[in-house]
C-alpha cells in the first residue's frame, strides 16, 4: 500500500479545481514582484497596473465572444453567481416581476441564493432535470410565467459533467421579458463558450477551473442588464464591485484564457478520447456499473460512475492510498448529506452513495488512465469482498 503521507501521483479531480499553468504563474510573478502599482492610482505603477487590468479584461472578453467593459472581476464563480441573482433581484426590486427560477441540479452558489431570496418574499420555482440531468426547454417553459425576472442555468454540471441546452433555455425565457443566467464555470476552459451564440444575459466563470489561480473569477453583464452592486465602497469593475482589483489573480485568469484559445481544440479531442476510453474500460471489466449522465452531451473530461455494493468514499479512500485523486462529486459540498445533483436527476440513496466522479485533465496522460482503470477494478473488487464479508458476519 501506498505512503498516504506522499503526493497524489495521478490527479483526477479537475471539476474541483485544476493545477496552475507554468504559462499563468510565469504571466503573474511580474504582479507580485515590481508591478504591484493599484490601477486607480495614476502615477507610472499606477498606470501600468491600469494597463495591465485592460489587457486583461480584453482577454477574458475575447475567451467568451463579449466586449471588454462587460466583464465584471470577481473573487471567483461563486461570487459572480451571487451578484448575478443578488444585483438582478436589488435592481429589479421595487418592479412587478418577483419570479426566480432554477434547476434542481444547479451550483450551491445559485441555489443557497435563491432560498435566501424566497424567505425575503421572492417566489422561486425549482425545476426538476430528467434522468439524464439534461433540462429539457418544456419543462422551464411550463414553469415561466409573465413575472418572471431571472432564469438561472448552469451551462455545465459540475458532478456529470452534462451540458444544458443554453440556447433553447435563454430563448424561452427572454419570450416572457425574464433575464438569463448561466454559471459557465465548469464549461469555459472545457468547450467553446459564446455569450452571442447562447444568447444569455449574465455568465459566470472561475480561473480555476481551467489552470488559473483560486480566488478569481468574472461576471459577464450584458449591455442593457440591470445588476446592482453588492459591495459598495468605490467605483472599480463599472462601479459594480468595489474594492481594489486582485490583479496578479486578474492577470492570471486572463493567461489561462489566452492559454484555452490555444490549445481548446486539441485538447478537448484528446480529454475525450481519454475519457471514453477509460469509461469503456471500466463498464466492460467491473460488472455493476453505470455511468450517470450516460446519453446526454457531456463535458470531454468528466465521467460519473456508478458502482453496485460500494460505498463511493471508500472507493476515493482506497484510491488515494493507490495514488489516485478523484472525488465522490462536488468539492463543495462536504456536508455528508449525498449529492443534490445525482438525487435530482431521481437515484436512490444506495446509487448516490455509489458513485464516484473522474475528472481528467490538461496534464492528465493515456498511461495515467491505465492504471487508474487497474487501481479502480482492483478498489472495487476489495469493497465488495469486505461488504460480502460483514453481511455473511
């Protein structure tokens, strides 16, 4: 057995956050040596701090097809998803339209927002996804009603990896006057994103999910959009997010930008290969397995699978010790209670507490993949031996 005290060799648990780019850490050491000038400062450290926030921002517009005075810095996805339901809601607070709506398998950051909401006096409705997590545009279209204000959809899920069908959503909502929202955060750096070609009115993005740094993120606010601020105290990002600019973080997103629009199309051709192969693999060596989200479209890293006779933890427990990084789903939810987002998508409480989430990744390698698949026959094969062992006890 491996030394648990050594490192991970093999990181599969991109979804949760990925490694910094050596392009993205080389791009921010300037930030954090001599030009830590503050941009609204106006002396030369000052203006070329400045200088580096707008070729930033250009960049992170560029990644997403908007313009660069619609890109809102953040402290990260979470953040942006709070402004785009707290700033949409404030702005829209004293008008007629008091309807939210979500999914059922949405972020933490969308859905902890809107109960707060509801207990302020918002109606919200919650709609179910079907059993592939994909929300089908009838569903919200039965749930859209005249005052309806904002729709929120994730593009990506975090846990399955499935991909909504963003067009189809943003257009039935913006048919009764409701403004669109999508968190983008497992989708930009993963497939190509366009805010034109989705047609939403608010995206939300993380650097850390695609090998920028943690503690950075953007809010995309459509020309048009009324999103107030939720920190006051300056007149930074269009006077929508107070406080000085984390720059060497801001300079870092931007890097990993540039760096996807490099590389997205080799990369997200060779990430697929990897995962089918290694999905293949797996269902056809370990009996009793599915995977969750199977025949929906899929990010090209993510494979959920569903193990019979196995508790899921152990499985990431024994795993680790084997040099493995993977997860049982969202990194942010810790709270022991078993996935929202496999529950919703209607799987019992035995098949939740089955599952374990695979997330390759930018420097993940077809030899990493085999002996994954090894270690995880072998880990599987030992949980059920045990399980059979304590029941015949």
């Amino acid at each position: 057995m491996r030394n648990s005290d050594k490192d991970v060799d093999v990181y599969l648990d991109n979804n949760a956050t990925t490694p910094l780019a050596p392009e993205v850490l080389e791009a921010m050491l300037p930030l954090l040596r001599e030009d830590y000038g503050n941009p609204s400062s106006i002396h030369r450290l000052g203006r070329r701090a400045q200088d580096a926030l707008s070729r930033s921002r250009r960049a992170v517009a560029e990644l997403i097809g908007a313009g660069a005075d619609q890109i809102v810095f953040t402290a990260g996805g979470t953040e942006a998803d709070n402004l785009a339901i707290f700033g949409t809601a404030t702005a829209a607070e004293s008008g007629d339209r008091k309807h939210l709506i979500a999914s059922n398998i949405e972020h933490h950051a969308v859905l902890q927002v809107l109960r707060h909401l509801e207990q302020d006096g918002w109606e919200v409705t919650i709609v179910d996804v079907d059993e592939r997590g994909r929300l089908e545009p009838e569903r919200l279209i039965q749930a859209l009603r005249p005052d309806t204000l904002l729709v929120s959809i994730m593009y990506a899920n975090n846990e399955t990896g499935v991909l909504q069908p963003i067009h189809e959503l943003a257009s039935a909502a913006h048919d009764v006057g409701a403004v669109f929202h999508t968190d983008a955060v497992q989708a930009c750096g993963k497939i190509p994103v366009d805010v034109a070609t989705l047609g939403v009115d608010l995206l939300s993005l993380s650097a850390h999910k695609f090998y920028g740094p943690n503690g950075v993120g953007a809010l995309y606010v459509r020309d048009g959009v009324a999103c107030d601020a939720m920190f006051l105290g300056g007149g930074q990002e269009g006077a929508r997010r107070a406080g000085t600019e984390n720059l060497p973080g801001i300079v870092g997103l931007a890097e990993a930008c540039r760096q996807v629009q490099i590389r997205l199309e080799s990369e997200s051709r060779e990430l697929t290969r990897l995962r089918d192969a290694l999905q293949s693999d797996v269902l056809e060596r370990i009996d009793g397995t599915q995977v969750n989200g199977f025949g929906a479209e899929r990010t090209p890293n993510t494979v959920n699978f569903r193990f019979e006779s196995v508790d899921g933890r152990d499985l990431v427990m024994a795993l680790d010790d084997a040099g493995f990084a993977v997860s049982t789903g969202a990194a942010c939810d810790t709270g022991g209670t078993g996935s929202h987002v496999l529950t919703g998508m209607g799987l019992n409480r035995e098949a939740v507490r089955g599952s374990v989430r695979v997330s390759l990744g930018r420097y993940t390698r077809e030899r990493d993949i085999g002996g994954f698949s090894e270690a995880l026959v072998n880990a599987v094969e030992t949980a059920r031996t045990k399980s059979n062992f304590a029941k015949a006890r």
